[in-house]
C-alpha cells in the first residue's frame, strides 16, 4: 500500500522560508516523478525520475524541488514567501512511467502553509 506523508508546513512570516517533506511508504520516490500541488489542483513544483525539474511561473527562483533518495523524501525548500503562497500544499506521484502533472495515482493528506504579514 503506497502513502505518502508531508511534513514541515506551518506559520512564517512573509519573506521567510519553509522546507517541507513528502515521505513514502510502498513505493520507491526515486523511480517516479513527484509533484508538489496547491490548494490540491495547482501545480507548483515537479520532479521527475531522471530529475528534470519544473517549476509554475510564480515560483520560480523562490522554490527548490529535490530528492533525498536515501530516506525516499521529495522535499520542497521554499524562500521568500509571500502572503499568495498562503495553501494547503500536496505531493502526489503516479505509477505511470511518465505522466502528465494531472496523472495522479497517490496523494498525500496534506500540510498547511500560512505566511502573514
């Protein structure tokens, strides 16, 4: 059974930074494209098995994908946040081999982020 857990949300400040986690269970993240989702439909970040990363507009230079094979995290580093960030924030990863970013097959419960003034 796949799960996938995020981790690391919370309140900050505007400007300031936040790392969040998605860890897995039943499933190896190294071998899958990962996603970082918003408000459970916007897409914000995108790794995919071979690390080819893609970033929406609005964040990038401000956001880092990456992987942490290791401990089988995808992680999201998030600097400079502003108060639109403001989202529930998703990973979610699909079984197919090279999906499209609505291809979805696993999604995680969420962690909350809220940057204030």
């Amino acid at each position: 059974q796949v799960q996938l857990v995020e981790s690391g949300g919370g309140l900050v400040q505007a400007g300031g930074s936040l790392r969040l986690s998605c860890a897995a269970s039943g499933i190896n993240l190294s071998l899958n494209t990962v996603g970082w989702y918003r408000q459970g439909r916007e897409l914000v970040a995108r790794i995919d098995s071979i690390g080819r990363t893609f970033y929406e507009g609005s964040v990038q230079g401000r956001f880092t994908i990456s992987r942490d094979n290791d401990k089988n995290t995808v992680n999201l580093q998030m600097n400079s946040l502003k108060l639109v960030d403001t989202a529930m924030y998703y990973c979610a990863t699909s079984d197919l081999p090279d999906p499209q970013p609505d291809e979805n097959d696993h999604w995680g419960q969420g962690t909350q982020v809220t940057v204030s003034l």
